[in-house]
C-alpha cells in the first residue's frame, strides 16, 4: 500500500521555502543597494588627485550635469556636479595645483549609487 502524505506537513514545507525564498531576496536587495553607495562612494574617491582638466573627470565628462562653482572659505574652489536626480557632489579643488583634493555628497544612499 501507497504511503499517505500529510497535507498539512506540504502546505507547511511550502510556506516554509516560500519564506527563505523571500528571506534571501531581501537580504541580495540590501546588499545590492548597499553596494550601489559603495560604488557610487569609490567612484567618486577616484577622481581626487586628478587635475581638473582631465577629460575623464565626472564633471567635464557629463559637463552637461556640472553645477556652478565658489569659492570656499579656504580659498579653493568647490565645484558642483549633479549625479542625479535627489543626489549633488561636490568636488574640492586646490586652488594652486588645480587638482581635486576632496569631496562630499547630498543625498539619500537610495538616490547616491551606481548599480554593479
């Protein structure tokens, strides 16, 4: 005779992978988000010590996205570069050499990342 399987113990089982199933999709999106701001974040750390004539600069790249610059109380120059839509950069600049010697960012992680 056919052994007899208990409905209960399948629709258990199922529910049961059904939520590690949604378990481990959320934790990929979170560490997918959370490596999009580490990207964004090492993409932007790679641009100091560059001169500000560089081509591959993010700012003269998409030179369309370059927000207006000043002078800061140091005297360098803090120049604008709008990434996207809910996220500025702004890139320091040393006022002798020319080149990027920082930067900051305003905005949400969710708006500051570059997908991997």
């Amino acid at each position: 005779m056919g052994k007899k399987s208990n409905p209960m113990l399948l629709i258990t089982k199922k529910i049961g992978l059904l939520g590690l199933m949604l378990l481990t999709t959320l934790l990929t999106a979170c560490v997918a988000a959370e490596r999009a701001h580490l990207n964004f974040k090492n993409s932007m750390q790679w641009q100091v010590g560059r001169s500000t004539d560089d081509p591959y600069v993010n700012y003269n790249r998409y030179s369309e996205n370059r927000g207006p610059s000043q002078t800061i109380s140091n005297g360098n120059i803090e120049q604008e570069y709008r990434f996207g839509p809910g996220c500025q950069v702004f890139f320091e600049i040393d006022k002798l050499t020319r080149k990027i010697i920082g930067w900051r960012y305003v905005g949400s992680e969710k708006s500051c990342q570059i997908a991997p």
